[in-house]
C-alpha cells in the first residue's frame, strides 16, 4: 500500500466517522422542525380583526377548538366575519400534542385551504405550548369550515364552522 492509498482509506475513514457522529447528534439532539411563526397567510396586510383560537381537548377527552383555553369545545365556536375583513389569526395549542389549523372548504383528509390560512401543516404542526399565527383577508362570502390538519384531528372532532358574511 503507497502512501496515496493510506491517505484515501484514512479520508474515507474519517468521512465514516464525521457521519457516524453527526446522525448521533442528530438522534441526541434532534433538530426541531421550523414551523413559520406566522403560519402561511398574507403578512403585508394591516389586520382590522384579531381572533385568538385555542386548540386541544375538551372536558371529555375528544380533541377540539376554543375561544378561551378552558372553554374547548367540539365541534369547535362558529367563527363569524364579513368580506373584507383582515383577520389576524392567533393560535395556541393548549394541548399535549401538535396541532394545526386551516380554514378548509369541507373537512376530509386531503382538504382544499382556503385564504392562505395555514398555521403549521399536517407534516409540520405547531407543538404543544406553541403559538403562530396568520393574517386573512376574506375575499368571499360562504360558509366554510376550520380544522387541525393533523391526520385523524378533525375526524375525531376538531374543527369548527366559520361564516363569512357578504
Ligand atoms: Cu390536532
């Protein structure tokens, strides 16, 4: 063996062990996932309207929305605005596990987000104690629903109904 090849065998070695240490403190120290403080929607927007939802469970142990941390409900409150408003939406998981929130044309596991109204996201929600929020601007009236987009959230009770008044 020359010595061009004890170098390559030594690089590739150390190459291992620079692996071998930074998956270690990847599984020691686990990068928590980043999720955008202020959830998806339109930030350059002045809100007239500001609305704090909690999320997690009820008094009976289903999963649910509230107005106030110790009012949860599920279904969660019926949320009320008119087109035009620009809503401020603050959201605190008040829950022990990720949640996450999305106003949605219908509640199903692969809904349609409507007014970029995404905080966190299935694959990316906000962790228990956490807190973000969005800005909104309804564009049109109807009625639609909110849910936490964590797969199995709604169907187990968590979401809600908003109206959107012309
Ligand atoms: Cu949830």
């Amino acid at each position: 063996m020359n010595n061009n090849q004890k170098f390559i065998i030594a690089g590739i070695a150390f190459i291992g062990l620079l692996i071998l240490i930074l998956v270690d403190a990847y599984i020691v120290f686990p990068i928590q996932p980043p999720y955008s403080p202020t959830g998806g929607g339109t930030t350059n927007l002045e809100p007239n309207k500001e609305i704090t939802i909690y999320a997690g469970r009820t008094p009976d142990g289903k999963f649910g929305f509230g107005l106030s941390p110790d009012n949860i409900t599920s279904p969660g409150p019926t949320l009320k605005f008119k087109v035009g408003d620009i809503v401020k939406i603050n959201f605190v998981n008040v829950g022990k596990i990720p949640h996450a929130f999305a106003i949605v044309q219908d509640v199903s596991e692969n809904p349609v987000i409507l007014f970029n109204s995404a905080i966190g996201s299935s694959t990316n929600p906000i962790p228990a104690n956490g807190k973000a929020s969005v800005v909104v601007k309804f564009d049109r009236a109807g009625e639609f629903k909110y849910m936490c987009t964590v797969p199995g959230h709604a169907q187990a009770g968590m979401w809600g109904v908003i109206e959107i008044s012309g």
